[in-house]
C-alpha cells in the first residue's frame, strides 16, 4: 500500500515535524505548507488524506478548507480545544475528528493553582514593591487560600484535577459543566459565579460558551482565573470590573485576540497577571501529546479504531482513494 499523505499544520520547522512524525515510519509522507497562511493551506489540501492539526489555531479545517481536501479521511488536533475546525463540516464529509484530551490537565491546573496563589498573596505586588524600593509588609494585605470558596467552570479532565488539587489545601470546592457529574460540588452557574471567592475558568469554548462567564455578576473582591479560551470571559466587562475594584484580581493565560495587542487595557492593570498561552505548556504534558497524538496516527493507518473522535464519526479510518483522483 503507498504511503498516506499526511499534512502536518503545527507551527514547527519542517525536519523537526518529519523526526517528531519518524515512528510512523514509511507508511506515511509528510508535507508542511509553503507558508503558514490560508493559501497555502488551501493549495496543499487536494492531496491531503490526514490532516494533524495547528494548536494555534492559524491554520483550521472551516468548511473552505474541508471542501479543498476530497480525499481527506482523518483529522487528529494535537490539543484538547478544537475551535477553528468546522466539526460538521467535517462530520458531513465522514472526517473523524480526534483531539487530546487529559494530556495537559496536571500542567494546567498546577497553572491554576499557581496564579490562585499569586494573586492571594499579592506575590506581583510585593515584588514590585520591593524591587521599587518600598518594604509594605502592612499593605499588602495578602489572603491565604484555605477555607475560601473556589468555583470551577467546566468539569473535563482539567477541572476535575483542579478540583483535587484546591481540596487538598483546605478549599471549599464546587463547579459547573454542561455534562452531569457523579462528583459532588456541583451546583448552577449563576451561584457559581455570585458566590466564589476564586472562579476558575477550564472550559472549552464553544458557541454555547462564548461570553458564558461575566465578571460583572462575581462577588466583590473576587478572584478570577482563566485558562479556557479568552471568549469564554467578557473581555470587556472584566476590564471594567477591574478597574472599578470590583474584583479583587485576575489571572489570564488566554485573551480575546493572541498574542494580546499593543495597548490592550489589560496591559496596563495593575492587579493582573498576564501569561502568554503556557499553562498546559510543560516537557511532561508535551510528551504526553506527543504519545497520544502518534498513537491515534498508528491507529488511523493500520485501520484501528482511534481514540477521542469529537465530531460524531465513526472511529475507523477509510481512505478515500488508493490513487490519485486524478488519474
């Protein structure tokens, strides 16, 4: 059988794609696109039988790009949030859709838990202070993390780690999903949102969940924590209720546009604290990926199921063509 074509999309150089891909071996020939802009992705998609996903979200499969690749049998995003793909499009075309989910939930909720701390304990503003020369051990009224009321939105792999972990020092814990839950804690969103001392934001941003969270609705002093999708949180209204002291701080990983712009206001709030998109970003939760993400890719060519298809597709892959459909 000839090699299946397999487009990769992650922003990475071209040699390194082909030696992450080596265990695939011959029974598959790896191409990258010319260039990272829809053109090219449109111009290398005819040929393209798997497509493995750009965790950026530059390069997606719309219903545009579903419609360039007739002989597309497979799609596997290395990564838990799949926005940007067109899932019925996808779906409409026979495509599975595989993600990764769990791979990076101890990095990101270690994330959480981290930026939780930070902010009750004031670690940017005492460092600031310090470094200006100032010494306001009275001022800074810093919060311990025991005993306060953490509210967790979305309940997946990473939630349900956070959970634990917040727990484990003290934490009252209780959270919201769209999925029902055995675990106790669960209570609805709008409590969730009113009533936390420190929200946090883990879940998958879809059209039901864009603007799901609006901090305009949180308790005075609150802290909020997000490492979903920034359109999960108003933007704006969380700007707002910063600035009016409203919330007590804001721990940000994702953003509305990335990387966040010049003169975005969040930029200039003292009482953020501002990450570039590395929560789940750590060697341990990138060689999971990695294992994950080749283990589907061996599935799909020796026509075993693959695992964590999210479109509703059967989980056997079938190629479309044994030639090109040209010929």
């Amino acid at each position: 059988m000839s090699p299946w074509n397999l487009l990769a999309l992650p922003p990475l150089p071209e040699e390194l794609m082909r030696r992450l891909l080596a265990p695939l071996g011959d029974r598959v020939s790896v191409r990258v696109p010319a260039d990272r802009d829809r053109k090219a992705l449109l111009a290398a998609l005819p040929e393209a039988e798997i497509v493995l996903g750009d965790w950026t979200g530059t390069l997606v499969m719309d219903a545009g790009a579903v419609a360039a690749a007739p002989r597309l049998a497979f799609v596997q995003q290395p990564s838990v949030g799949v926005d940007g793909h067109d899932q019925a499009a996808l779906a409409a075309a026979g495509v599975p859709l595989a993600n990764t989910p769990g791979v990076s939930a101890v990095a990101v909720s270690e994330w959480c838990l981290a930026a939780a701390l930070s902010l009750s304990r004031r670690l940017g503003a005492a460092d600031a202070a310090v470094r200006a020369g100032e010494w306001p051990q009275q001022g800074l009224q810093p919060h311990e993390l025991r005993g306060r009321h953490v509210g967790i939105v979305g309940y997946g792999a990473i939630g349900a780690t956070c959970a634990q972990m917040f727990r484990a020092l003290g934490c009252e814990v209780s959270y919201w999903t769209r999925t029902p839950r055995e675990d106790a804690g669960y209570t609805d969103l709008d409590t969730l949102v009113t009533s936390s001392d420190i929200l946090i934001v883990v879940i998958a941003l879809s059209e039901e969940t864009r603007g799901l969270v609006d901090p305009a609705h949180m308790k005075q002093g609150a802290l909020l924590v997000n490492a979903a999708r920034g359109g999960v949180v108003n933007q704006g209204s969380l700007v707002t209720a910063l600035r009016e002291g409203r919330l007590g701080g804001a721990a940000l990983d994702v953003f509305d546009v990335e990387p966040l712009p010049a003169g975005d206001p969040l930029r200039d709030l003292p009482n953020v604290l501002l990450s570039p998109h590395v929560a789940g970003v750590t060697p341990e939760a990138t060689g999971r990926l990695l294992a994950v993400t080749l283990d589907n890719l061996t599935a799909a060519v020796e026509g075993r199921e693959v695992d964590n298809v999210v479109n509703g597709v059967a989980p056997v892959i079938n190629r479309k063509f044994t030639q090109s459909p040209t010929t």
